[in-house]
C-alpha cells in the first residue's frame, strides 16, 4: 500500500515555468507543435486563448510513500495555551488559562512561579491584573511586561475593578493576598481566568482547593502533604513527594489528572526574576 498524491496542475500540459502550453495531452497541448512553445502563437487555425482560467499549472509525476514512512509525514500538534514547563519526559507541559467557561486555578506554592505564570500569560495576549497586598514585589513585572503596555496592572486587595474580558481580550486575575484570602470581588466568568496564590495550606485551602478546575501544589511539610492528599485523592507515594519537590518543581491537578512539571525560566524571565525559589 503506498500513499499518493498529485500536485496542482498535474497532467494539464504546462511547461514548468513557462507560462504557455506545452507539448503534452492537457488542455491545448495537443494543438501545438514545438515552435509555438515561447511564444504563444499557434501555426494553424482555430487556436482560441483561454480567457478566464489562467496559466496552465506544471506536470508534475505523481508522489508515492511506503507505509512503513507515513510516521515521518506526522507533524507535531500539542495543546493551546501557555508553557508552564516541561514534563518527567520532557516534553512541554501546557496550560490553558484563557478559556470560554469560568477557570479557577490555586497554587500553593511560591511568588516565583505565580509570576512566571503571570508574564506568560500575558505573553499570550491575555490582561493580568494582580490584586496584592505587596505591591513592591510586582512593580518591577509590571514595569518590564509589555514594552511599555499595561498588560499587567496592580491593584490592592478588594479594589479590582471590573475587566470587562472577551474572546479577543482575555484576562486572567491574580490574587496574591496571603495565607487568608478574602473572597473577590471580581470572579472567574467567561475568558476571566483567577489564579490564587497560597504560600502555605491555610484554613480556607480546602474550600478553595475543592472549588478549583486546577491545582499546583509546590513543596509542603510533610503533615501539609498528607492533608492535601486526603482532599486531592493524591495517591500516597505521591503525596509524600510533596515534601521532598526541587525548586520550580509543582504536582499539578486536575479531578482526572496529575503531572510533575519542571518550570524552567527563559534568560529574560532569570534576568526579571531571578532563579526559582519555593521560598520568597
């Protein structure tokens, strides 16, 4: 068995290249002898132009591939969205934060990777507004991202204003407001996205965690694994890893998923941010 194609034109009796019939069997070519090639001229009668249905394409000889090739004409296609990191093989580890129906993600784990999170989000074309009670660790961020376009904007805690997020502007909120969040005044809806990060298993960590379409769990204490565990239904080898997880590492899941991904930064996002840390 092989596969076969034809290329456009194929069989119609153009000369590659040329612009005028040639000499075989297509359409027009067998009115022509060899000197009307180049010049567009037939010697005999009756010779009418085709008006209408352009230049004649090249022949070209029909293309054929052994079974056993047809992986090699594979291309790869992965997931739509931003690049968290890369999975135990390697392979790029894909997040889709812009979204057509509500999307809450919490992560419990360091300022590092939240923005990481931020600067690639924004790199998608997605408004980032961080609502943070530490504004002096997002200001140099916000500067830098965008060129010069307030693609990510900073606003105290409970003063987000309204977005106004849709399919061509896309937002995707930030809340950074310590161990005891307070619940926000603007929420996930239609191409709004919320991410809330937790330094540590707080008091409201399991409302939030139980809420949520996606959780990263960066590294914990030991007792903090076990917890998140029971409520995750993480099974318990990888549930002790919680305690055990590098730098830039985070358990990521989803109510029937879970991947280990590596965040590892580019030269620009090292520069900005410096290495990763679990620690701020």
């Amino acid at each position: 068995m092989s596969f076969s194609s034809t290329s456009p034109g194929a069989g119609t009796g153009m000369g590659p290249g040329t612009g005028v019939p040639g000499s075989g069997s297509g359409a027009g070519g067998g009115r022509h002898g060899a000197s009307d090639r180049g010049t567009g001229r037939g010697s005999g009668r009756g010779v009418r132009p085709r008006f209408g249905f352009g230049l004649i394409g090249p022949r070209r000889d029909r293309h054929s591939v052994p079974l056993e090739q047809l992986g090699a004409l594979s291309l790869p296609v992965g997931d739509d969205g931003m690049v968290i990191g890369v999975d135990a093989e390697g392979k790029p580890a894909v997040l889709g934060i812009n979204r057509p129906t509500p999307y809450d993600v919490t992560l419990i784990g360091g300022l590092w990777t939240a923005q990481v999170m931020a600067l690639r989000a924004a790199a998608t074309g997605a408004r980032v507004a961080v609502e943070t009670g530490r504004a002096q660790a997002w200001t140099a961020l916000a500067q830098a991202a965008g060129g010069g376009q307030p693609c990510i904007t900073l606003h105290d805690v409970g003063r987000v204003p309204p977005q106004g997020a849709s399919a061509g502007s896309p937002v995707v909120v930030v809340r950074d407001c310590g161990m005891r969040p307070p619940r926000g005044r603007v929420v996930s809806g239609p191409w709004q996205s919320v991410v809330t990060l937790l330094p540590y298993l707080s008091p409201v960590a399991p409302r939030l965690l139980e809420k949520s379409s996606l959780v990263g769990v960066q590294r914990v204490s030991p007792d903090e694994a076990a917890q998140i565990g029971r409520i995750m239904g993480i099974p318990r080898a990888e549930s002790e890893a919680l305690s055990t997880l590098a730098d830039g590492v985070t358990l990521w899941c989803t109510p029937g998923d879970r991947q280990f991904v590596m965040t590892q930064a580019t030269d620009a996002e090292t520069g900005l941010l410096g290495s990763a840390r679990r620690m701020d």
